[in-house]
C-alpha cells in the first residue's frame, strides 16, 4: 500500500495522540480536532482496546431527534414498566394431554355454544380440514421450548365459531383475514365471506393454505398473550407491535400440509428486519431464544437478546419499536397525526414518520460491533460485511426521491456516522482508505451474495440472528445508491 494510517508501532514507540490521520478526506462539514490519549508505551492490545473504546463512546453517546416525538410512548411508562420487570415465571399448570385431545377439547367448547348469531365451525362442511390443521399446529407447539403450559392452557378453553357474513371487527388485525379473537371470551370467530377474498374452493390447497396461514397466526397471537397481564411487548392495548405480528407470521413452519411462508403483509413495510439489528452481535441470541422471549412476553429476556442493559437503551428501543409500528398501523400514531395534520392517514403520514429510528438503529448497530470486537477477533473483510450487511438493511427502504428536513438530518448524521467508522477502520487495522473501498467493492459483495445464495453458513453460524434477516436477500449497494453528495449539499444549504 502506498499512503497508510499511523502503524501500530509508531503509536507503540511514540506517547501522542491519535488524530484522523487516515489518507481519507471528509465531505461533509469541518470537523473538530478529537484525540485518543494512551498510556506509556502500551501493547498493540492495548493500543487497539483503547481506539474501540474512543469510538465506542462516541457512538453511544450521540441523541437522535425524532419528528412528532411528543406522540411517542412517553419515558414515564417505560419507566413503570420497568419499575415491574421481572423474569418469566413458567407456568404452574402441566399439559398431559395430546395434540388430538387438545383439539377434541376445543371441538367440545364450540359446540357447546348455544348462539343463533354464531355457529361453531366443527359443524360446518369444512370442519373436518379445521380439525386436521388444529392438530398440525398444536402438534407443532408440543415440540417447542418457551413456556408452551400457559399457551396450551389457554389454547384448551378456546371455543372456535363461524360468521356468516362481514363485521368490521374483522378489520382490527392487518395481519390476517376474516378471523378475529376475543380475548374476553377466548373466542376465535372466522368469517369465510372475509377470510376467501380469492374465491378458494373447498377442498382445494389455495383453501387449506388460506386457512392454516390465518388460523395459525392468530393462535401465535393468542400464545403471547400472559396470564399476568405483562405487557411489554405489546406496549398498546389492543394493538400488536410489529415484532409480534413477525413472530406470528414466521414462526409458520413446513409441514405436511403446510407451506413455507413469509406472509409478512405489514402496510408500508415494518422493517422486522432492521430492528433484529439490535440483537446481532449478541452470543446469546439465536432464532428460538428470540421466538420463546416473544411467545412467553418475557420482556426482560428480549431486552437481554436486543443487548440493551442501559435505560437509555430500552428508550431507544421503544422509539424504534414505535416508529416501525406506526408504519404499519400497529399503534395509535396514526390518530395523533391525523390530528395534528388534519389529513387522511396517507403516504404523507409515513413520511411524518420519518427516518430518525433508522440512525438509532446504526448507532447502536455499531456500538454493538464495536463491543463485539473487543472480545472477539475479525478480520477487515468480516468487519466490513457485517458492517454493509447493517447498513445495507437500513437504507434499503428510504426514499430519497422525496427529500425533507428528517430526511436530511438522517442522512447527514447517518453519512457522519459512516466516515467515522471509517475512520475507526483505518485506525484499527492499520490500512488506508483506498484498500478499505476495495473490499467494499469486491469482498463485501461476494461475502453477501454467498450468504444470500447459502453457499457459505460460515457468517449464520457465528451470527444465528442472520439466519431471520436472510429469509429475504440481503440488500446490495443501498448506501451508495442514496445519492449522498446532492443530499450534503442540500443539507448545507438549509
């Protein structure tokens, strides 16, 4: 290489501060003077420990704003809820019965209902197929680890029925068709009218997947719901935030009958993807620790998978969790704004949402690698594919065809953020910033289409969180098709 950062023995034999001193120009706007101060003569470890630390603090110690915060769940509730956290207790009450039985048992409490408005499915002409997919599920549930006592406790007194036309009751959950649950009386009512908006015919597959999909999400549904009225994750009554919704569609697996599916129908696009970032660089976290903290609402256990131990990180969390779950309706955002704006819930309603918990998320995306790094060695290719693979997955859905002020200040912060990862970069490895933008190019993007091929498990195995975010293909070159030159220029001149 021809021009390259300060070696490592250079800091090990002189006692200064470490400046930005990579062969790297900074576009945006001039910069402060930030050091690094070492002890005496420390080790190459020592050096490289106390560079992750500077840029760690950095990064944790950047604010986010976020438009129309004031309709944001509040700190005083986070802080209540907080002040009530506590573990998962497991449920006291032993399953001994089979998957059969326990569907013998729902067939028993639906037809016992005496209802000239409902009528229960089991006696209905496609009761038989209902009876078959039941005990596919529940058969499916007695081989999973979270707490599945207090699911099948519940799932034993539901009483499934039949309406025979539409009620906009139905409307509620954007997640499935024609099926609500009520709650009050653990009764799941289906209405065909609602849930066959594509004409399935009787006893075709379109008809069994229609209803195996619907039936089974809002069972999902129904196992996250505690007997202790703990409610974290769905921090809204009578909504369910984008994370459960997620976890009720993909936990869906194949089996005979069954189709693979990834039915993730959330208006304008949740991200469940981005906000799995958090958890990515966790040793703890895996796809079934993930699922059982969300089937058991156990709260605590999902802030440990996220690695969020600070307050400010649960904060954060819920900004995030919030933003996304206004995208798709899954909480009362959508109310306020209209207020506010006094317009129909709309595009522009998605756009007063912003960007904001995107560069939350990076923040904390690289803060969480940076710890990772302390402990665990990477190389500069791994750093950077781990690195795109976030940053990819973030700027994926912003569309920069409409700019506004969030848009901008996003952007610029997120772009700030980028050139100090860098920065980091050529520090840490002891590389110039040509070499790194070559990697970025060539290595970074095979890395990723391996991944996205499942050619190569190697980067599943040490991250298991991938394994979620690679159901759909990891995006390519988003961050260098956002047109970043025109946006800093338009961010200067505001």
């Amino acid at each position: 290489m021809s021009k390259r950062c300060a070696t490592v023995a250079l800091l090990m034999s002189l006692n200064v501060a470490i400046l930005s001193s990579c062969n790297y120009s900074f576009p945006i706007q001039e910069k402060q003077e930030q050091t690094i101060v070492l002890e005496n003569q420390p080790s190459e470890e020592e050096i490289k420990k106390q560079i992750i630390t500077y840029y760690e603090q950095y990064f944790n110690n950047l604010s986010v704003v976020y438009p129309y915060s004031e309709a944001y769940i509040p700190k005083e509730s986070i802080d209540n809820m907080l002040s009530k956290l506590s573990p998962h207790t497991p449920f006291d009450i032993k399953n001994e019965l089979s998957a059969k039985e326990i569907v013998a048992l729902i067939k028993e409490n639906s037809n016992n209902v005496n209802n000239n408005e409902y009528k229960s499915v089991f006696k209905e002409e496609d009761s038989e197929i209902i009876e078959d997919i039941l005990i596919k599920i529940v058969s499916k549930i007695l081989t999973d680890s979270n707490d599945i006592n207090e699911d099948l406790y519940l799932i034993k007194q539901l009483k499934i029925l039949s309406y025979p036309s539409e009620s906009v009751e139905f409307y509620i959950d954007l997640e499935t068709n024609g099926i609500y649950f009520d709650k009050e009386n653990l009764t799941i009512v289906i209405s065909s009218p609602m849930m066959f908006i594509n004409e399935e015919v009787l006893g075709s597959k379109e008809y069994y997947n229609t209803l195996a999909f619907n039936l089974g999400h809002i069972i999902n549904d129904i196992r996250q719901i505690s007997l202790k009225d703990v409610n974290y994750i769905n921090y809204l009554e009578g909504y369910h935030s984008t994370l459960s919704e997620d976890a009720s569609s993909r936990f869906l697996k194949s089996d005979d009958g069954f189709e693979e599916t990834n039915n993730i129908t959330h208006i304008y696009d949740g991200d469940p993807n981005a906000i799995l970032l958090f958890s990515m660089f966790n040793k703890e976290a895996n796809p079934t620790n993930y699922y059982n903290a969300i089937f058991d609402e156990d709260a605590k256990k999902l802030f440990d998978i996220f690695s969020l131990k600070t307050k400010k990180d649960i904060y954060d969390f819920y900004r995030v969790m919030y933003a996304i779950d206004a995208k798709s309706y899954s909480n009362d955002f959508f109310d306020y704004y209209s207020n506010v704006e006094h317009e129909s819930l709309s595009e522009t309603m998605v756009q007063g949402i912003g960007n904001s918990y995107k560069l939350t998320i990076y923040n904390h995306y690289i803060f969480n690698l940076l710890q990772y790094l302390k402990d665990n060695p990477m190389s500069l290719e791994e750093n950077l594919t781990m690195y795109y693979i976030g940053l990819n997955i973030l700027c994926e859905n912003i569309d920069t065809s409409k700019t506004n002020i969030n848009l901008i200040y996003t952007l610029n912060n997120m772009n700030e953020g980028h050139d100090k990862y860098m920065e980091f970069l050529c520090l840490y490895y002891n590389v110039d910033y040509d070499y790194i933008i070559n990697a970025s190019n060539t290595i970074v993007i095979n890395n990723i289409n391996k991944i996205n091929n499942k050619e190569d498990n190697i980067f599943i195995k040490k991250y298991p969180m991938l394994k979620l975010i690679t159901q759909q293909p990891i995006p390519i070159n988003c961050y260098e098709k956002m047109n970043i030159d025109n946006l800093r220029s338009s961010t200067l001149s505001l």
